[in-house]
C-alpha cells in the first residue's frame, strides 16, 4: 500500500535537505500540469509501507498571490495528501506558523517538522516541543535536517499519524461568523464532501476568488450570499478592514502560542549577526559580491583545466579511432560532425560543473539573500523590483529557469520588465565562448577577462531596465520586503545534488539541441551548390569556401565588417542562436581542429579574424545578442511572443552597438597608445 506525503514550508526553512534525505536518489523531477513550476516526487519506505513524497513550492502563505502559491494550495484540496508535513524554521517559528494555520483552515493533516534547532539554540532560543505540540495539536519533530537528525523520528511520526483527524483551528472573534456559513454550506452534499467548510467559510470573509467561485456553482449559493452580505456588514462596523483583522487574528493566536513554549536569552550575538555586519555592509556588501563572484570564476578555470584536458584528449582519441574504421562522408559524419562537434562541447562540461557548484555553495550558505539585500537599492534606482534580484542572479547559471523564477514577482509590469533584461545576465552557455576567446588573446588574465563579461552584463541590465522603466512601464516599481535567512553551514550532500542536477540539463542539451546544431553545420560544411564537396572540404580551405556554410557567412560578414570579424566568425554567431554552445562547435568544425580546445585557440589566435580588441567585442556580442531558442521559447510561454520577439530585436542592435564601440574605442586606445 502506498500513501502521499507533501512537503511544504517557506523559502529557506531547509525544505529540500528533508526531502533529499527522505527519499535519497528515489526521486524524480518534472513541472506540475498547465504550468512551468517544477514538480518534484520521490519515495521512501518504512514499517511496511511505502510513502510517496510530493515536494510542493517554497510559500509564505495559501492565498494564490503567485503561481507557486497556487500549485500548493489547489495541490492540497484537491489530492487531499495523507500527511502534510510543514517544515517550520525554529528560528523564525512566529513567521513560518502563519503558513501552518492556513494549512490547519484547509483541514491538512498535519506534522510540523521543526528544522534548524542548532541555528535556533545559537541565536538563544529555548523552545519547549511538547508545549508546542500541546498548543498547536498537532505533532512536532525537532530535527537539524542538514545533519540528517530526525529524519528518522520524521518517518515514524508520519507512519503514525496516517489516518488521524486534522486539529482545527480556532478563531474566537470570528467563530460565531464562521458557524453561521458552515451551517450553510453543509447543506450541499457536494462542498461537504470535498472541502473543509470552515477553509470555505474564512475564506468567504476574506472574498477570495477561488472559494467564491467554489460556492456560486453549489446548490446553496443563493442563501450563502445573502447570509454572508449580511456578515460582512456587521463585521465592517467592528473594523476597518476584514482581512487585515482575519490576519491580525492568526498572528494573535500564533503570538501567544510562541510566547508560551518558547523563551530567548536577551542580546544573543549569532554567527549570523556577526557576518551581515560585514557581507550587508553599506559600503562594504557590493565590493564584497563582486570579489566572491570573481573567486568563483577563478576557481571555475583553475579546478576545471585538467579534466577539459582529459576530455579533449578522450574525444581526441574516439575521432581517430572511428575515422579509422570509416571512410568517405560516414567518417566525416562521426568524426569530424558528431564526435568533434559534442566534444568541442562536452570538454566544457568540467568548468560548467566548478561554476555550479561554486554558486550552490554560496546559496546553501545563506549568501545568495544576502547578495539580493545589498543589491536592493541598486535595483530600485534603475526601475527594477527587489524581487527581480534573485531571477537575475539564477540567469548566472541558465536564463530559462530565471525566466520562470519571476512568478514570484506580483506586479505585471515588473515582471515582463525583469524578463526582458535577464537573457543579458551571462549563462553558463556562454561560457565556453569566453573559455576559447579569452584563452586565445588573454592567457594570462583569462578569468578576469570572464568576469568582465558578467559585469558587463549586470550593468547593460541595469542599463536597459532604467531606459525601459522610463520609456514603456512608466512607473516606479512596487515595494519589497526581504527576510534574510540565518547562514547554514553548506551541506555537501545538498550541493553536489544540485550540481548534479544543474550539469545534468546541460548534458541532455548537448545530446539533443547541441548534438542537432553541429550536425546542421557540418551538413552546410560539406555540401554547397554543387552537391556534396567530400569529407576533406573541413581540411581544405578551397573547398570550404564552396560550401552552404561559407555562402551564408559571405553574404552576412558585411554587416560585421566594421567589427573586422571573417565569415567563420559570422557563421559561428549565425548558429549560436540555437544555443549558445554551439559558436564553439562550429569554430572547431569550420578551422578543422574539431575536439581540440588548445588547437582551437591557438587556430583563432593566429587566423587573422580577430586582435585582442575585436575578440573582446565578440565576447560582448555573444552574451548580448539573439537569446537560444530554449529562452525565446519560455519568454514566449511567459509573457508572449511580442515581448519574446522584442528582446530578440533590442537584443540585436544592442548587441552590434556595444561591439562596435568596444572596436572603435579599443583601436583609438590603441592607436593612441
């Protein structure tokens, strides 16, 4: 027998530590239905019995403000879980029990894990669990998920507490209202079977939609809505606003109940106080950002160089060995298009892996909030909500699920605004662009080269977002509270699972998007108006220029004449568009060095396309210009395809006046000079 657990809690609360070590590697990721929100499912099994696990979205509350609050609430009410289990913060409980008893009005069966007991006991709380247990009803798990105590203790409360009857929350100012719809609701048969009639009933005093809609298609609606008028009449002489009263009521009671099971020693100094001082200084927070960014990337190139190495050396290998079982145009096939094509890729997979494990252990320290904090005012003065910072820093490692991410932002016009300017933040596809460039032309101050390139793309965002803030979404943007989560000590097991998960999605690109793009290059490579040009056409430099691909770089290369770039350089940027890997696929296919990232550079380095300065304004070109086909699609699926179209547009001509002045004002210093 199986039975369904979810897992729910606010952001930061150490959710997902509970949920990778309840389940371990038994899990599985997709999106719930109708939206792009991420589903997780995992399982594990105890007394018998096997439990499906449901990771719903990190949420402060049920009221269906956002996308994720939604997947949440209807995923409750209507799969009605066995359990759900609530991961409290113990270090914030006034906060995340808010959440809880919006659970409890639902009529969730509910077990609270109580998280972060060591945090909490630094920062010099003394909480009494059974006191809380007494006053909530409902069971309490004390645990420090990120050291794996309680998951145990976890799973057998859960297995207990199958088939319980959910505690019920009490609302005394507001019972007597609340009795009254319940009694008229339960004379549908329908409503009384599906929902809780007392989340019916409170919800109907805060008029939400979601529940009216519920009630208008019963066979009590009539009576209900005149019975309600009524109460929202006496209630509006009691008080200036309904809902703010409602809420003023669930923190009353969730107050009291802190107060009593817990206490605190006063002017407890916490690890957490100590660091923000510095990371959340004034002054000091930016500067401080930018030096762990750039420690990152340096630690990005430095750890990875070996193994690109060894995988260079590996593909290097295959290629020859497949081209010495094959002849003809089936050797060219393999081993100059699908071999050398995915291992001019694969080799970058090594730096990709450093870079996403470099920013999961900033975010499971803490430090990633912290980054958002300092960079609030910043993003105020250039027209951007507080919220947009995290989607802008997610772009760091793809746009796709940043784009997503900006559902949590409320305001239409801040969320398209923050769309619009996050495919300028430099993913890692565009990194192994830089890897290859900047190794060609700047060897020897090639990280900070790259992180040059995210800077970059920071301050055109800003940039952008300030012009589009004032010319299109006039306005200012809409206020941001932050809560800053206490610092973890990073968990390895955390920060490898979300690497892995991270690089993953890379490799799935590389065998289908990537794989098809440098296939359709070497297509176009060997065959041209005359038919199929031979397997030598990559190695024969005649022969290429009879080719599909060098007529459509030769009809394109004098729009990028004043950039001096050739038509290799225009064919490699004309495919990047499918993804932004494949610039380097095509580098190595069209200068026949394929796998070889050394023979690459040293191929750009001393082709003539390029000086230190027109490399550098090509960098700029890639990280600015036409976003990959996966982003154009989620802009689209998002906010539609005029917005997807526009930033394709302004993204183009952004991109070839940047590296055009980049080239002007390079070769003026240089001249100068």
């Amino acid at each position: 027998m199986q039975y369904e657990i979810a897992l729910i809690g606010n952001p930061n609360t150490g959710k997902s530590t509970v949920f990778n070590a309840l389940t371990g590697l038994k899990q599985h990721i997709g999106n719930w239905p109708g939206v792009t929100v991420e589903k997780k499912e995992g399982e594990f099994k105890y007394g018998g019995f096997k439990y499906k696990v449901v990771d719903l979205p990190g949420v402060y509350g049920l009221t269906a403000r956002s996308v994720d609050e939604q997947v949440a609430r209807d995923y409750i009410i209507n799969e009605k879980p066995n359990v759900v289990v609530d991961i409290v913060d113990a270090s914030n409980i006034e906060r995340n029990l808010y959440l809880t008893f919006q659970l409890l009005e639902i009529g969730a069966n509910v077990v609270i894990a109580l998280n972060k007991m060591d945090l909490a006991k630094e920062m010099g709380y003394n909480i009494d669990v059974k006191r809380l247990e007494e006053l909530l009803g409902v069971p309490v798990v004390p645990m420090i998920a990120s050291k794996e105590q309680g998951i145990e203790e976890l799973k057998k409360t859960i297995d207990k507490s199958i088939g319980k009857k959910p505690s019920e929350v009490i609302y005394s100012n507001f019972e007597p209202y609340i009795l009254r719809l319940i009694n008229i609701l339960s004379k549908d048969n329908g409503l009384k079977d599906k929902y809780n009639l007392k989340y019916l009933a409170i919800k109907s005093l805060e008029n939400d939609d979601y529940v009216i809609e519920i009630i208008k298609n019963s066979s009590v609606y009539s009576e209900f809505k005149e019975e309600l008028s009524d109460i929202l009449n006496e209630l509006n002489k009691k008080y200036e606003d309904v809902n703010s009263a409602i809420a003023d009521e669930r923190y009353r009671i969730i107050s009291n109940i802190v107060n009593d099971a817990t206490t605190k020693k006063a002017g407890a100094l916490t690890t957490t106080k100590m660091l923000d001082e510095v990371f959340t200084h004034k002054y000091l927070g930016i500067p401080i950002l930018i030096t762990f960014l750039w420690m990152a990337f340096q630690f990005t190139f430095n750890v990875s160089a070996p193994y690109s190495d060894m995988i260079d050396t590996f593909f290097g290998w295959l290629g020859d060995f497949v081209s010495s079982y094959f002849t003809g145009w089936v050797a060219s096939l393999l081993g100059d298009g699908i071999i050398a094509g995915l291992g001019s890729v694969l080799v970058f997979l090594p730096p990709i892996i450093c870079m996403f494990l470099a920013f999961s252990f900033l975010e499971d320290s803490g430090y990633m909030a912290r980054a958002a904090f300092v960079m609030d005012k910043v993003m105020n003065k250039f027209g951007l909500h507080g919220k947009s910072v995290i989607p802008l820093v997610m772009g760091f490692g793809c746009n796709v699920p940043a784009i997503m991410a900006t559902r949590t932002l409320e305001d239409e016009k801040d969320r398209i605004l923050t769309i619009l300017v996050n495919p300028l933040m430099s993913c890692s596809a565009r990194l192994p662009v830089y890897v290859i460039i900047a190794g060609a032309f700047f060897a020897a101050n090639a990280g900070s080269v790259v992180t040059s390139m995210y800077v970059l793309g920071v301050v055109l965002a800003l940039i952008m977002a300030y012009l589009f803030r004032k010319l299109i979404f006039k306005g200012k943007p809409s206020h941001f509270i932050m809560e800053l989560p206490p610092y973890n000590k990073p968990n390895w097991k955390n920060i490898l699972g979300n690497t892995w998960e991270r690089s993953s999605k890379f490799l799935t690109k590389a065998g289908t998007i990537i794989f098809g793009g440098v296939v359709l290059v070497w297509l176009l490579s060997v065959f041209g108006p005359a038919g199929y040009l031979g397997a030598g056409a990559l190695d024969n430099e005649a022969l290429l220029a009879k080719s599909w691909v060098a007529l459509l770089g030769h009809s394109l290369a004098p729009i990028f004449s004043p950039m001096g770039w050739d038509w290799k350089a225009v064919v490699a940027l004309f495919f990047g568009f499918i993804a932004k890997e494949v610039v380097v696929g095509t580098f190595g296919m069209l200068y026949g060095v394929g796998e070889d990232d050394v023979a690459l550079q040293s191929a750009i380095a001393h082709s003539g396309a390029f000086d230190p300065v027109t490399a550098y304004a090509f960098m700029a070109f890639v990280l600015i210009y036409i976003p990959c086909v996966a982003t154009i699609g989620v802009i689209k699926q998002e906010i539609g395809w005029k917005w997807a179209l526009f930033t394709v547009g302004y993204g183009l001509i952004l991109a070839y006046i940047v590296a055009l002045g980049i080239t002007v004002i390079g070769h003026l210093i240089f001249y100068f000079k």
